[in-house]
C-alpha cells in the first residue's frame, strides 16, 4: 500500500490539475536533470535522445518579496519555524492575504514547453519533469518559494535580519540569561537589618491639620484642628509643649 505525500507535495498535486497536469500522470523518459530557479524549472529527460523541458511561472518581484517577508516576520509562530527550517502550511495564507497567490489557478499563469514533435501539452516529458518536481518538493518543500523568487538561505537570511532590527540593543546592558539569578533582587531595604535608614526631610506632627480645608463647625468655641493637635502630639511622640 502506497503512503499517503505529505501536506506540501499533495498541495503542489493539487495546483497542477488547476493547470491541467493530472498528477500522478504516465511520464515519458528519465528526468536526468532538474534545477529550480527564480520563475523557471529547467530540466533534461532522456528516453532515445535528450530533452530539454522548461516550466515557467512568474516570479515575485523585490516590492513583493519585502511585503510578505514582512508578513511573515509579524507572526512569531510561523517564524520560529521557518528559522527552524520548516514550511508551515500556514504561510500559503500569508500570500492570499499580500493577494500574490503562491500556486497559480490557471494555465494561462504557467508556461511549458518541451523540444520533442509531441502535440500534446503537457506531453510525456512535461509529466515526467511535474513528478520530479513532486518528488523535490517532498524533499524539500522551500522548493515552492524558490520557484516563486526566494530560495530557502535568502528568505531566512532575510527574516533574521528583520528580527535583529526589530530587537532593541542597548550595549550597556547584560544578556537577560546572564542576569536572571538577581533579576528581581533588589537589595535589603534601607533601615532594616542594621543599615542606615535614608535621610529625608523633617515632618511636623501636625502638618495635616495645617493642609486641610477649615472645618464648618467647632467645639466649645474652639476650631476642630486645635482640638486635635495635642492627638496628633500623642501620636507621633511629641512633648507637651
């Protein structure tokens, strides 16, 4: 029983028929070599004599590539695995969403041309070059950016570098893991343990009574913040004057 591809190989699968390559289709010949570029997949097959086949596809220009490298570096997970070196299938919705579709949905967006007399397209040779590709991308499924204009090193290299412009650095300041034993130790509180308390300005007792509003009524004939002034003595301390 043949295991089921995994997800990107199935979704590359599934792109082809939009452009009418019925995967896995009869191929013709042995694909003896295959390069992926920036918008082309240059490939050699030899059945009695060797062909050369080539698969095109618009690549993503500089403006686009910074927009979805910018995309992707504002979501933490997916970064952190693409630097990991995974392809998250999450990231084929980042390009919906900059509207720069990461398969084509036509085949008016993919050229194919193969040297043999065959009339139709794709002919055996083209099947056999989408197979190898199929195959490449299992492997290694950056495959799919570089066709698109990015291979797997520069998008990485890229995304590195938005991070570290991203990161403030203040070379006075300690690595945080080279800290984290006395992050939050503060030291023994001034006036405790024996240490001298720090010096301050000197309160009256009864400096309150001397800010608040005057009260509306009285006691005796007497304002109530007089009345409690000698509280305020007792409390804090203070001899009898």
């Amino acid at each position: 029983m043949t295991e089921p591809l995994p997800w990107w190989p199935t979704r590359f699968m599934r792109a082809s028929t939009a452009i009418g390559v019925l995967l896995p289709a009869r191929g013709e010949g042995r694909v003896v070599s295959l390069t992926v570029g920036a918008g082309r997949v240059d490939a050699q097959v030899r059945d009695d004599r060797t062909h050369q086949v080539r698969i095109g596809l618009t690549a993503f220009g500089k403006t686009d590539w910074a927009a979805i490298t910018h995309a992707l570096a504002a979501k933490a997970s997916l970064t952190v695995q693409l630097l990991s070196g995974e392809l998250p299938r999450d990231v084929e919705q980042v390009f919906k969403a900059a509207r720069l579709p990461l398969f084509p949905s036509s085949a008016r967006e993919v050229s194919l041309d193969c040297d043999c007399p065959a009339v139709e397209v794709p002919c055996g040779h083209l099947n056999a070059v989408f197979s190898a590709l199929v195959a490449r991308v299992g492997e290694d499924p950056f495959t799919i950016l570089a066709l698109r204009g990015r291979d797997r090193t520069a998008l990485l290299e890229e995304l590195k570098n938005r991070l570290i412009a991203a990161e403030p650095v203040d070379p006075a300041s300690p690595p945080l893991t080279d800290v984290m034993d006395t992050y939050f130790d503060c030291g023994q509180a001034p006036g405790l343990g024996g240490t001298a308390p720090l010096p301050g300005p000197r309160t009256t007792f009864d400096a309150l009574l001397d800010q608040a509003p005057r009260f509306a009524i009285g006691a005796g004939g007497e304002e109530v913040a007089e009345l409690l002034r000698p509280v305020y003595r007792a409390l804090a301390g203070e001899p009898e004057s």
